[in-house]
C-alpha cells in the first residue's frame, strides 16, 4: 500500500485504485471480526464486490463502540482517540508499526504540496506536544511534521488540556515579525480563537511577513466561541496579517488515515474552497436515504474511501454534509443523524 501512495504522490494518476481496494476489503473482510459481520448483514462480501463503490462502508460513529481492526490485541501498539471530553465515549483507531508507516506515507505528500513552500522558516503550533497529548492523531500529524522540518524552528505553544499558551504564542509571533521571519501558524479553529481573543484584550495585532500563511482545522467542540469560518478567516487576516490566500483548511479525522485540504500556498484558490483528498482516497457524496452518489451541486453525506486505512476499515461513512463539485467537494455542516441507512438516515441540517 505504501508503493501504490508513493507512486500517486509521484504520479496523481496512477493506476491500480480499484484493484487495491477491492484487495484491502478482501483481507479486512478476513481479519476484522466487527466490519465482516456489519458487511454480512448487508449480505456483501469479497465475493459479491466488484467495484470500489460497493465496498460496505462502516459510520465513524461505529469506531465508538467496536474495535474495528484487523490487529490482535498483543499488536495494537498505537491508539487514537477522537477529540472530546473525558467523559465522552470517543473513537479508537488501533495502529501497530506497519500500518502507522502507511499512515506516515500517507500524510506527508499531501501536506508538503498544500502547507510547505519555501518561504516559511519558522512553524508555530497552536497544539500540544505529543508527550502531552499521545492519542490524538492531528497531534501526531503535527509532530511528524515538526520532525520533518526539524531545519526550521518550530514551537509548540499548548498543554495536554490544548489550552493556548497566549504568551508563548506572542513572544514567538513578534520576535517572527521584528527578524522579518515568514511563519506557518497551524491550529485548531478554537486555538486560533483564544489567540486572537488575547490579541483583542491587549489591543494587540502583527503584521506577519508577507510570505505567513495558517492552516486552520477542527471545530469548535465547546472549547471556544463560534465563529463563522469566513469571519474567523478574516479576524486571522486582521489581527496577524496573514491573507486569505494563505490560510489553508484541513479536513481529517482520528478515523481516518488520509487528510483532504482546500486550497495550496501559491496558487489562487477560487469560492467556493473546495476540499480535495490525495488520489489514493475517494470522496463521495451521497444521498443519505440511497447511499447513492447525489448529482453534481447537490448535497449528501461525505463518504471516504481511504487506502491508507489500512488495518481498520478503508470505507467511512461520516457525519459530515458536503456539496458535491466536479472537482471536490464543499464541507457543509454536520448531519443530524439518526440511524443510517438501512435504519433510515437522517434529518440534515447546517452548522
């Protein structure tokens, strides 16, 4: 699987998708007890599965309530669980050292061609280190990425509760601004609004080298105020000085493997910001009653397959609603689910 993500990282185009799919249903169908019986309870197996479409997909919600791995127990070496509070019952990916080096190979490409150019010497990251915060993936994305770009001086500027160091965050911020260093601010967009709530309290801003840019994640989660993401947008611009060009959504989850963005550093990214994965995951968005694929500019339900899954299950389901366009899709808002289909799905509605 590592091969086939390198050489779509080399080649967008590359063939063998389908194959390797149809392949990886086959051994999870095998070794993952929990998806083979959700499958057989829709009566599809390996055998009767002849396109990546019709591989059973499983709803993120189920990683709450079953171990959907293809490990045993003796191998689970690494666990990530959702974001939430303690006292939430959250999701678990299992991952042992294979297949948390398919989730390394997976990420990396992705992120270097949308988040890393050139210009940005310093990284600031409005998240945990991973000794404080072990089990969430999105902080294991962020160190591998630190680790990556070990040259340039990254800061890591929250505790294990992601509670913002604003001062930490300041003093990095202006020392970037007064060396005339360009800075990539990577948070969470409730990180993002306790750092600018404490800019607005001391009547603070920056005007960050021209060449800054953000990534901005997640929700909200009751960690913050909400804000709409276009205000959010333009609160980063006003109070950093970073330009809407240069802000760059992430969309992930513990989930998943793969991570899609909206846009690339350098390049014009039109409305609407569509998000896009790397080749060797699909997005699909369906009608929630059908699971079917929705005509282009409707909205559905965001469903992924992702090849880089590989000791779980590589099709989700996911809560998400999203607008379906011909070359990505637009996230909409969470879905009100009930059940799923099977189990009639849901009312839809917007954030």
């Amino acid at each position: 699987m590592s091969a086939f993500i390198q050489r779509c990282a080399d080649d967008p185009h590359a063939a063998g998708f389908d194959e390797l799919a149809l392949g990886l249903f086959a051994f999870q169908f095998a070794r993952n007890a929990p998806y083979a019986n959700l499958c057989r309870a829709e009566n599809l197996t390996p055998e009767t599965v002849a396109n990546w479409r019709d591989i059973p997909t499983v709803q993120t919600r189920a990683f709450k309530s079953l171990d959907l791995t293809v490990l045993p127990e003796a191998d689970r070496e690494t666990l990530f669980r959702s974001s939430g509070t303690t006292q939430a019952v959250r999701s678990r990916h299992f991952h042992c050292a294979k297949t948390l080096a398919v989730y390394h190979t997976s990420l990396w490409p992705w992120f270097v061609g949308h988040l890393v150019d050139e210009s940005a010497n310093r990284l600031l990251f409005l998240f945990p280190d991973l000794d404080q915060a072990p089990e969430s993936s999105l902080v294991h994305m962020m160190d591998t990425a630190a680790k990556r770009l070990a040259k340039r001086e990254c800061c890591f500027a929250a505790d294990g509760q992601w509670q913002i160091d604003s001062q930490v965050a300041v003093d990095f911020l202006h020392d970037c601004a007064t060396q005339n260093e360009p800075v990539t601010i990577l948070g969470t967009a409730f990180s993002f609004v306790h750092l600018l709530d404490h800019l607005n309290a001391d009547a603070m801003d920056f005007q960050l080298p021209s060449s800054s840019a953000a990534m901005e994640t997640g929700g909200y989660k009751g960690r913050s105020r909400e804000m709409p993401k276009a205000e959010l947008h333009r609160a980063i611009t006003a109070k950093l000085g970073v330009p809407s060009s240069r802000i760059i959504c992430e969309y992930g989850m513990c989930e998943l493997s793969s991570q899609a963005y909206d846009g690339k550093l350098g390049q014009a990214n039109a409305a609407p910001r569509l998000f896009r994965f790397p080749p060797w995951a699909r997005a699909r968005v369906v009608s929630p009653e059908t699971l079917a694929d929705v005509e282009l500019g409707q909205s559905g339900l965001l469903q992924v397959v992702d090849l880089a899954n590989a000791g779980s299950a590589l099709s989700l389901q996911t809560e998400d609603l999203a607008k379906r366009h011909a070359d990505g899709f637009e996230l909409l808002g969470r879905a009100e689910l009930a059940e799923s289909r099977g189990c009639s799905l849901m009312n839809l509605s917007h954030d």
